[in-house]
C-alpha cells in the first residue's frame, strides 16, 4: 500500500491521540500579559491612550485563556500535569486583570499617575517579562526555565518594597499640611477632608498594584512547579 486509508488514520488517532501543543497556548498568553504590562508603564508615565491598548489587551488575553481552556477539556492527553496547565492559565489571566483594573481604579478616583505607581509598573513588567522567557522554554530545554522562575518572585518581594517605600512616603504629615496651605477649598475642613481623601485613594492604588505582586509570584511558581516536573 502506497499510504494509509482515512479509516486507518481515523483508527489510529483514535489510539494515539494527538497532544496539543500547550506550550504554544500559554506562550501565547504570555506574549499578552507582558505587552499590557509595558503598556501600564507607558501609562503611568504619561501615556493616557494606552489605557485603551490594555483594555483591549485583556479582551484578546480572555479569547486566549477561553480557548486554552476549551483544548484542555477536550484533550486526552497533556504533556504536563493537566492541574498545571489549568493553574498556568488562570494564573496569567488574572495578570492581565490585574493590568485593567489597575487603569479603571484610576479613572474611578480620578487619580493620576505618580513615580511610585511607575515604580511598581516597570517591576511588574520585568516579572512577566521573566515569566514569559520562563514559559518559552518549557518545550525545548524547561531546566533553563527555573532561572526566570526566581526572577519573577525576586519581582514580587521587589513591588513589595516599592509598595512600602510608596506607603513610607504618603504618611509623612509634613507634604500634606503644604498640601492643605496650597489647597483653593475655602474652609479648613474642605481642605483637610480632600487631602485625607486622597491619602487613602493613592493607599488603594498602591494596595493594588501590590497584589497584582503576588498574582505575578503565583504564576512564576506554577512555572517552578511545572520545570519541576519535566525537567
């Protein structure tokens, strides 16, 4: 026979089933999370149309993970745990979120960018930068991955110091009591009551970009948990 039938191809597939390529998948989850991240910097030094690239980022993150998802419940095999996989694209979706709400809070508060929230936006970015060259190596040479694994929870203990620094900062009674001499409220109160206003909606903000820290850290040890695995 010059080649196999339809019937035996079918018969075949039906005993080795292909295994999709997850690797491609969380790849390309990757690749969305890190350029909303370096749009988040680019907004919070100044670039306010980038609050629209990040928006439509998450919409196209969310296409990504729904279909990574609906290969993972109709696959039979995997080539790594299937718990993993599912933790892997949760976990860098919830990134993403992270990098949306981070915009909307702003706009809810009315709140502009400050070096502090730069800060902590250009070290998120270098975590999913990291988590990205991390990922992209599990298919050909995964042991090389757990170098970016702890590169993207050094990031998180990293955000955890600008978050506090920021903190540090904003309690300082002395910036503030200028504040409220400069304010244009005419009563002492209306100055007061809008400068502790806004105290508390930049502790939100900085709170905030702390935790999207820890959802970074999250991913970067399901990366660890996976090199561990098939490496």
């Amino acid at each position: 026979m010059s080649g196999s039938s339809p019937m035996a191809a079918k018969l075949l597939a039906n005993v080795y089933p292909r295994v999709p390529d997850f690797y491609s998948l969380i790849n390309e989850q990757c690749n969305v999370v890190s350029e909303a991240m370096e749009a988040l910097v680019e907004f919070m030094g100044g670039d306010a149309s980038k609050a629209d690239t990040i928006a439509a980022l998450e919409k196209k993150g969310d296409e990504v993970k729904n279909h990574s998802m609906y290969v993972l419940n109709k696959s039979f095999a995997t080539p790594m745990d299937r718990e993993d996989i599912y933790r892997a694209i949760t976990s860098i979706d919830t990134i993403l979120h992270y990098a949306n709400t981070t915009i909307q809070e702003m706009g809810y508060f009315k709140l502009a960018p400050d070096q502090y929230m730069m800060d902590m936006a250009r070290i998120l970015s270098e975590g999913t930068d990291a988590l990205k060259l991390g990922f992209a190596k599990l298919g050909s040479n995964p042991a090389m991955a757990e170098d970016d694994a702890l590169a993207v929870r050094k990031s998180e203990r990293n955000v955890e110091k600008a978050y506090r620094k920021a903190l540090t900062i904003l309690f300082q009674p002395d910036q503030h009591v200028m504040h409220i001499q400069q304010s244009k409220e005419s009563s002492m109160e209306g100055r007061v009551m809008g400068r502790v206003t806004e105290i508390f909606k930049r502790r939100e903000l900085y709170r905030h970009l702390s935790n999207a820290g820890d959802q970074v850290a999250k991913a970067g040890a399901v990366l660890h948990d996976i090199v561990v695995q098939v490496s």
